[in-house]
C-alpha cells in the first residue's frame, strides 16, 4: 500500500540513482525519467509533477491534465528512461 511516507524518502533517493545510473550508461547528464501511476483500472497517468498528501497523490500529467488519486487506487508505479530519438542535426541540401 502506497502513503505519503513512500513518495518521500526511498522513493525519491530511487528515483535518483536510477537517472544517474542512465547517465552513466551512455546518456547525456542524468536521463530524464517517465513516471507513470498505473491505476487498479489500468489508466496510467504519464506524471511530470507529484505532490504527495495525506490522502493520495496529486498529479500533473503530461497531457495537461490535474488528477488526484487515492493511495488505495495506485496499483503500481512504472518507471523509465526517456530517450530522445530526434536527430542530432538538421540539414537542407543545396545543389
């Protein structure tokens, strides 16, 4: 069961090996990480900022959204490396 102690100590200090640890591995700096709260309904919210309170977690989601989600509801929390496929470079052939 999740409570607001859990986003707080380990969690965080997890959160942030984890990113360095993708920066050793060839990423530039520390990765930037996706955090995605997957519900007992199977939604998952894609999160850039989480607030945890008493109750739940406050969350801001990538697709603008604002949710709110009672601990009891979280049934995992899946966390990965984002990767920037864009091309390093743009160029424009002139002949």
């Amino acid at each position: 069961m999740f409570d607001a102690d859990f986003f707080s100590g380990d969690f965080l200090a997890t959160l942030q090996e984890f990113s360095r640890d993708q920066g050793d591995a060839g990423y530039h700096g520390d990765a930037s990480l996706r955090v995605e709260i997957v519900t007992l309904t199977g939604d998952r919210l894609d999160t850039l900022q989480l607030t945890a309170v008493e109750t739940g977690a406050r969350l801001s989601t990538r697709d603008d959204r604002l949710a709110f989600v009672p601990y009891g509801q979280i049934a995992y929390i899946d966390v990965s490396a984002l990767q920037d496929h864009r091309i390093a470079g743009f160029r424009l052939s002139s002949d």
